[in-house]
C-alpha cells in the first residue's frame, strides 16, 4: 500500500511537468480546426474567467474566438497564441496554470497530500491493534499451557 502512495507521489509530478511542455507547431496532422478547439478550452472567457472560451457564449469569448481563429490563419504556434493572450490579460487567462512558481504548488500539493495522508493512515492503522494482536504466537501458546496445566491439576484435586 505504501508503494502504491510512494509511486503515484512521483508519477503525478512527473506527468505534470510533461504536459506543460506540449506544444508543437502547427504541422500536417492536426488540423487548424482541432488546435483552434484546443485553444478555445485552454484559454479563459476575459469577461468573467467563469469559463473557458469554448464553453462561454459571450461577445468577449466571440471576440477570443476569431482572434485564435485569425492568428491561426497567420500560422502562428499554438505556444505563441498563448504567450499572446498571457501577455495581454495575465495568467489568469489559462484554464490550466503553467507549472512554475507558486503555480507549481498547484501539482505538487495534490500528490503529496495524497503521499502524506495514505501514510498517516498506515501509521494509525498499524498503531491501532490490540496487545494480543501484536504479541508473539509463542507467547500466547505459553499462556495457554499454563491455564490448560491449572485447569486439569484442579479437576485432579476434585476428582472428576
């Protein structure tokens, strides 16, 4: 149990970082229509940030909308569209934060709150048995020829 909580603690980070760095240029594979999909849910409504382009049905988000579209058109990268839009309103533009920084507390906590309560639970649980669950077999063998030995002497000496 502790190795699941120990792997998924480095897996998780790992698999973070990786997804940071992910965009390509615009190449023969990826139509401009899937990366403009991509971008309309990566990128947040400026009117609200109560939803991502692609979800928001506000002049603001029209506006985005053609924008991505237009810059596109241009054969711009799906990496400088966003620096465009970070540049402009912030990073409170990205749906997702980029992982640096304080941002970075963003995936590194999940996990390792995860790692930290899975062993807090092993710790109790282990702690949590009873003396007789935690003495040795041989012990408890001991204790019961004792109390076999006490009985049978008293049956002797009442002659049952």
């Amino acid at each position: 149990m502790i190795r699941i909580f120990l792997l998924l603690s480095l897996i998780l980070p790992v698999m973070a970082f990786c997804q940071e760095g992910q965009s390509a240029p615009l190449v023969e594979g990826i139509g401009k229509d899937a990366l403009q999909r991509e971008l309309e849910y990566e990128i947040m409504a400026p009117c609200c940030y109560g939803s991502t382009v692609g979800d928001h049905d506000s002049e603001a988000a029209r506006q985005v909308k053609a924008r991505i579209a237009r810059l596109l058109a241009e054969g711009r990268t799906k990496e400088e569209i966003i620096d465009l839009f970070v540049n402009q309103y912030g990073e409170r533009i990205l749906a997702r934060p980029r992982a640096r920084g304080f941002n970075l507390l963003a995936y590194i906590m999940p996990p390792a709150i995860l790692l930290a309560g899975g062993l807090l639970l092993v710790y109790f649980i282990s702690r949590s048995k009873t003396p007789a669950q935690r003495s040795a077999p041989a012990e408890r063998k001991s204790y019961d020829n004792e109390f076999i030995d006490k009985i049978e002497k008293e049956m002797q000496d009442l002659d049952i």
